[in-house]
C-alpha cells in the first residue's frame, strides 16, 4: 500500500515451462486498476511520499510516476575497454532522497569465455529523474556490498 493510502501495488508472477515473469498493477481505492507497463520486476518499493513506485528486475530499475508516466535506469559496473558483464541487482533501497542500487557482474574478457572477476557496485541515483549520481565498484566480499556513501542531493 502506498504511504498515502491511494494505492496498492499488486505484483502478478507466473512460470508456464520455459516462460516466467511478473505484471504490476495498481489498485486504487475506488476500484480502479492499472497495468504498469514495462512491470516485469521481482522486487518493490514506494518512495516515503507515495508519489511514485519503484521496481527492480534483473538488471533494470523501473520508477512510475503514479499520474501515469515511467522512467527505466540500468546499473552498470565500471568495465575496462573490451570487457562484458552480466549483472543482476541484489537489492535496491532509499537513502534520503535518493535511490541506491546494489548489484553483483560477472566480468568477461572481450572473447566472452568463462568469468575472469565478480565485481559489486552500488549506484546513487537523484529521484524523481533517476539521474546516476555516482557508482562504487568494489571487487565482489562475501557478506559485502559497495558504498552508499555519498552526500544528500538537494532538489
């Protein structure tokens, strides 16, 4: 439920064979209820002023606006020239009044083959705008992320 009270964020997930993924809608009070468009995220999270709902799949962070408008970020770790990633969030969370988004790659050479690093990176970004601030990359820990550690945006 939204902190306001004027939304509920339902998250639909199915697994038909090979296929699987999940659909968000928002239900108001009235009865009303939207489909978000591009909702295939596995995690949720409304900001402090229930202005706007946030979504985290795979690789991509999703915030909607809930007079009707989106706006898509994808975290990326700090790759020498040449190199490949594959990453997956782990886990995303507000910082004052900005988003931070903790994600582990597996770094390829440029002929692909097996993994050659594990990185972690954390990424600020300003909301509503999910403009990257600033990003972290820190060779993977067990038990650790990258830093959310910079100071407070001012709006």
């Amino acid at each position: 439920m939204s902190p306001r009270g004027d939304a509920a964020a339902v998250r639909f997930c199915w697994e038909i064979g090979k296929y699987d993924g999940c659909q968000v809608y928002l239900a108001r009070p009235s009865g009303a209820v939207l489909e978000l468009k591009n909702s295939n995220v596995t995690k949720l999270l409304w900001t402090e002023d229930g202005k706007y709902l946030i979504g985290a799949g795979e690789n991509t962070v999703r915030l909607w606006n809930l007079s009707g408008g989106s706006r898509a970020a994808v975290p990326q770790p700090f790759l020498e020239t040449g190199q490949q990633s594959v990453s997956h969030i782990r886990r995303f969370w507000l910082r004052d009044r900005d988003l931070c988004v903790a994600m582990n790659s597996e770094i390829f050479g440029p002929n692909g083959g097996y993994a050659v690093e594990q990185l972690m990176t954390t990424t600020r970004y300003a909301l509503p705008l999910l403009k990257p601030l600033e990003s972290v990359t820190l060779p993977v820990q067990e038990g650790q992320e990258a830093p959310c550690h910079m100071p407070r945006t001012e709006l």
